[in-house]
C-alpha cells in the first residue's frame, strides 16, 4: 500500500522509511513517481536527493514544493 495514500493505516505511516539517500525516479508515470517527494520530505539525511528527469524535477519543484536542493535532474 502507498504511505501516503488515504486509506494507508495509520500504523504503516509511522513506520514511514527516513534513511533514503537517493529516489531514483525513472519517468512521470504516477506509479513511478508520486511517492518520491514523500519519503524525500519524510527523510532525516542532509544530502537525500531524488534524480529525475527535468521535466520531472520541475513537477516536484512547482507542484510539490520540493526545495530544488533536494532534486539532482538529469
């Protein structure tokens, strides 16, 4: 089940991964892509990135609101 989906319990969410030093993003495609601001944000490493395309990257900056330090566009 998606984390941060609707329906995801609550139990599941508080085990949410916080050690990812990179989300390898490999196209816009929801199931590929959706879920990689999350565990960015949920993340407690200073240098986590998500690598993306720019296209992408540029999704997760205006419509994510991912600070651009935390995505390396390809």
């Amino acid at each position: 089940m998606w984390i941060d989906n609707k329906d995801c319990p609550e139990e599941e969410k508080a085990e949410c991964p916080n050690d990812v030093d990179l989300v390898l993003v490999t196209h816009g495609q929801l199931d590929h892509s959706m879920h990689a601001p999350f565990l960015i944000m949920a993340g407690k490493k200073e240098e986590r990135k998500i690598v993306c395309t720019s296209e992408v990257g540029t999704y997760y900056e205006l419509f994510r609101k991912i600070p651009p330090p935390f995505i390396a566009k390809m």
